[in-house]
C-alpha cells in the first residue's frame, strides 16, 4: 500500500496542463517540478521531502503510543528445543566433525559449544562408533581429556589406544603414545596388549615382536609378566609358531615361569599338536619347573581332540601320582573332551567327580554342558542345568543367554526360552536386545498375544527402544489372533515414530481389515501408509546424496 502511495505522489507532484489544477494550493507543491526546457528533460524530485512527506502521511507510532488496531494476545509459546534434542550425546559431539570446520580451536570451541558432561563412558562411546577419521578422534581426545570428567591418566589412554588399534589408525596410535610418555604418563601391562593385540589382528606379527623389543617407549618393563601379555595376544590370534619362536629366543634373557609355558601349551592345544604340547612339557622339566593342572588340562585337551580319549584318562588318572590334585580346569578337559564325542553319561559322571572334590564348576563348564544338552535336544537336562548354574550363584553373561534363547527358538514352541528368560531376569541377569527380538518373533508366530505384549512391555521397561523389528513382529502377532484394532493402533504408533513397516506386514494387516468388513479403517490406514512412504522415499533419496537431515 505504501508502494501505491508513493507511485500516487510523485504522479500528483507532476506538472499538469489543467487550468483548475494550477490555482489550487496543495501541500505537496513544493514537490512540483520546473517547466521543461531543452536542457531539462526529467522532473527533479527531492528525496528527502518525499520521505518527510510520506512520514506525514504514514507516521510510525512510539512505543508509548496507543496503535488504533489492537492485535490479538497470542498465546504463550512452549519453551522451544533445540532441533538436535533427539539425539544421543555422543551423536553431538560427533557431529561437530561432519561440519568440516578448519583449525583445532574452531572445532575445540564448537565441541565446547555442546555442553555435554564428558565423562570415559562418553569418551568411549564417541570413539568406538560412528565412523571419525583417525585424526578426528585423535583431536577429540585432546580436547576430552582437558575436561573435568576425563582424569588425564593411562585409563583414558586405554580408551583412545584401543579404538585407533581397532581402525588400524596404527600412526595416529604410535602418535598418541608418544604424546603420553610426554605427558609423563606411564603405560601398564593392559596397555601393552591393547597395543600387541592391535598390531596381531591386523596381522602385523613382526611388528608386534617389535613392539616387544622396545617396552621402554611405553614405560612397561621387560620382565616376565610383559612376556607373558605376548605370548597370550600370538596363541589367543593362533600364531602358536611365532610364539614359540618368541619363547626360544627370549630363553636366558627373561626368567620364564609356569605360566609362560602354559601360554604355548594352550595354543598348541587348541590344534590338537600332542606332541608339541608333550614337548613343551619336557621343556619345563629340563628347567626345572613343574606342570600344574592347567598344563596336564592342556594335554588332556589336546588328546581329546584326536579322540585319544583313552590316553587323556590315563593321563588324568596320573595327576594324582604327580602329587597334583586336580582343579576346575582339569575337570573341564575331560568333560569338554566327552562332550566333543556325545558321550554325556560319561560327561555327567565327572561333573559329578568335581563336585565330590569340593571343585566349584564355573561358568564354562555349565555353557558347555548346557549347549550340548541344546544342540541334541536334550531340553529338559538343560533346563535342570541351568537352574543348577543359578543356584550355585554362577551369573551367565548376556551373550550365553541370548544364544540359550537362540537355540531354543530355533524349534518347537518359545516354552522352554520363556523359563530360561524369566530364570535369567529373576536372578539379575541382563537380557539383550536381541534376545528380545528372537522372543517377539517366536510369539508372534505362535500367536501367544498376551505373552507377546508382557515381554514388549518389560523389554521398553529395560530401557529398550522398538524399532521397525519389534513393530512388525507385534503387529503380525495381533493380526493373527484377530486384534486388528490394536495392530492399527501399533501400526500408527510406528508410523508416528518414523517407522514405516514393510509391504508384507502392511497387506496381512489390510487384507484382515477388508475381509472383515472395516473399509473406512482401511482405507484411513492407506493414507497413512502412503504418506509415510514418501517420506521414508524422500530420506532414502537424501542419504542416497549424502544430505543427512
């Protein structure tokens, strides 16, 4: 309106040729224009009194002026957050790196920027996923560790070391360490095989003897301890040869002890080399020091695997000659080597002998009588297993659980996994997500409903978030017994939450809703789906081009 007005101004302040025109005083005459002339072609107009002319006609009120028209109250707008909410803390942090910023303090003051308490689980958490540069998480470190809550001692490095080793970041590693024995930091013997254990899996062998060689840049003493971390990271990759090669050469320089043969003996072990394990056997008697359980459990082990069953009872037997009475891990040969055959009465009996030699199982020894029980089928000694591995205060780790559950889904009906998951929840043990998942599936297809949505229930009460997985295992699992009310409403919920399940799941549900006879809900779930599906089309397009909103 105002663009008119001021068009309407400066065609008024033109000279016109009306007579009635001319006598009439007007305010704006000053604005008028000379006569034309040969030299003059264009009207000059004044800016300034064309704006003070406008603010006359327009004037802009004060703040202690009343406006004539009064707004609306708008209502009171929530507090706004801000737009990375959603996201973890070390998603943050990470992300200050895909922003490409260039120098050190420009990322340091952007990471600051975050205001995210940084403490070693954060620290850990940011450089062990995602996918940083070596030399992004080797600046996030130094800035982590100028924090409060990250101390400035060899733990922290562990973490840093650990994560770059995983990477092969074997410069930045090298360079981190460096910058430690700066610091005046010294390394320990957890430092050391992080560092020799990188450097073997990577299959850098020869550097990691190396690395051996020159213990003084890392502060750790080269005694037998230090031996003892090399020949453990060699045999636990299988490079039993080179740690034996390891052993020849160090013999005379470092004093060697029961353990650093039992080291070699175990890799070879594993193979089934009797003969180098009897070898190494020969070896410490010639230098004075005497086997122990472990290393007869070595050889009984390594007998067994060549089905030379005979002769690892033999040797068994003669333990106690030898004045060494056997342990747990002398028990746990021979009840690994008759489960290795099916032989479980066998198995059963010298379980039953450790147990009369006041020998406490450990963990090992249920998981290994427990999967064998599992993989013939053998159900019900494996649930009276497990309840003899909980009774006795043994604590299975969340990997033996969800591999439990696992193997007992893999047929029949979820009862047997249900009792071993509500056993394992009972006595505080951590169930996986992906324990969860197999659960979910099973029921689904069974169509246990009730079940189903107890366990989704404790699972979100775990701390766990569905995704598109859990979803669609409860929405077939409603859809087969006939809740299609509830599936829609489930169905909602995870298009609600960015999920959009696939075209099997959405056409069992559809087709029940069609064949009884709910075209509306139907058809308003089509919507939905069809608007979910352009979105999800629309992020897979962006991701596609690196565009990540």
């Amino acid at each position: 309106m105002s663009f008119r007005s001021f068009r309407f101004l400066v065609r008024f302040s033109k000279p016109h040729h009306h007579p009635h025109l001319s006598t009439h005083c007007s305010p704006l005459s000053s604005l008028r224009a000379p006569p034309c002339s040969p030299h003059y072609h264009h009207p000059h107009i004044d800016e300034r009194l064309v704006l003070d002319q406008i603010s006359h006609l327009f004037p802009i009120p004060n703040s202690k002026s009343q406006n004539p028209v009064s707004k609306p109250l708008e209502p009171p707008q929530p507090d706004a957050k801000p737009v990375d909410a959603f996201l973890l803390l070390e998603d943050k942090l990470r992300g200050v790196f895909l922003q490409k910023l260039k120098g050190k303090a420009a990322i340091e003051t952007a990471l600051s920027n975050v205001c995210v308490d940084v403490d070693v689980n954060v620290l850990g958490k940011v450089l062990n996923n995602g996918n940083l540069s070596g030399e992004s998480m080797v600046t996030f470190f130094n800035w982590a560790v100028k924090q409060p809550g990250v101390p400035n001692e060899v733990g922290s490095y562990h973490v840093i070391v650990k994560a770059l080793g995983r990477r092969k970041f074997f410069v930045f590693m090298m360079s981190v360490l460096c910058d430690m024995r700066k610091r005046g930091i010294d390394g320990d013997l957890l430092m050391l095989s992080i560092v020799i254990d990188s450097f073997v899996r990577a299959g850098h062998v020869s550097r990691a003897i190396q690395m051996f060689g020159s213990l003084d840049d890392l502060g750790v003493r080269r005694d037998t301890e230090a031996l003892n971390v090399l020949l453990s990271c060699l045999c636990h990759r299988s490079h039993v040869g080179a740690a034996n090669s390891v052993l020849n050469s160090m013999r005379g320089k470092v004093c060697f002890d029961v353990g650093t043969y039992n080291m070699v003996a175990g890799g070879w072990s594993k193979i089934g080399k009797v003969g180098e394990v009897e070898r190494i056997m020969r070896e410490m008697e010639a230098d004075g020091v005497g086997p122990d359980c472990r290393t007869f459990g070595f050889l009984m082990e390594s007998l067994g695997r060549v089905g030379r069953m005979d002769e690892a009872v033999e040797v068994f037997c003669a333990m106690r000659e030898k004045n060494c009475q056997p342990d747990t891990a002398a028990y746990n040969a021979m009840i690994f080597n008759f489960v290795s055959v099916g032989d479980f009465e066998e198995c059963m009996k010298y379980y039953n002998m450790m147990l009369s030699d006041n020998c406490e199982p450990d963990l090992d020894t249920f998981v290994r009588i427990i999967t064998a029980f599992l993989r013939v089928r053998k159900v019900a000694d494996a649930l009276q297993m497990f309840d003899e591995m909980l009774r006795r205060g043994v604590v299975p780790s969340i990997g033996t659980i969800t591999a439990f559950i696992k193997r007992l889904c893999s047929y029949g009906p979820p009862y047997a996994a249900l009792v071993i998951y509500k056993k394992a929840r009972k006595s505080g043990c951590v169930i996986s997500m992906e324990a969860y998942k197999i659960l979910l599936m099973r029921l689904s297809k069974v169509g246990k409903c009730g079940t189903l949505l107890s366990i989704w229930e404790e699972m979100q009460e775990c701390g766990y978030s569905s995704d598109l997985e859990v979803y669609e295992y409860i929405i077939c699992g409603l859809c087969n017994v006939g809740q299609l009310e509830n599936a829609v409403l489930v169905m909602e919920e995870a298009l609600g939450k960015g999920f959009c399940p696939s075209r099997l799941v959405y056409s069992k549900l559809s087709n029940k809703l069609l064949a009884t006879k709910k075209t509306e809900m139907a058809y308003k779930l089509f919507l939905k789906i069809k608007h979910a599906r352009s979105l999800e089309n629309a992020r897979n397009y962006w991701r596609s081009n690196g565009w990540h909103f």
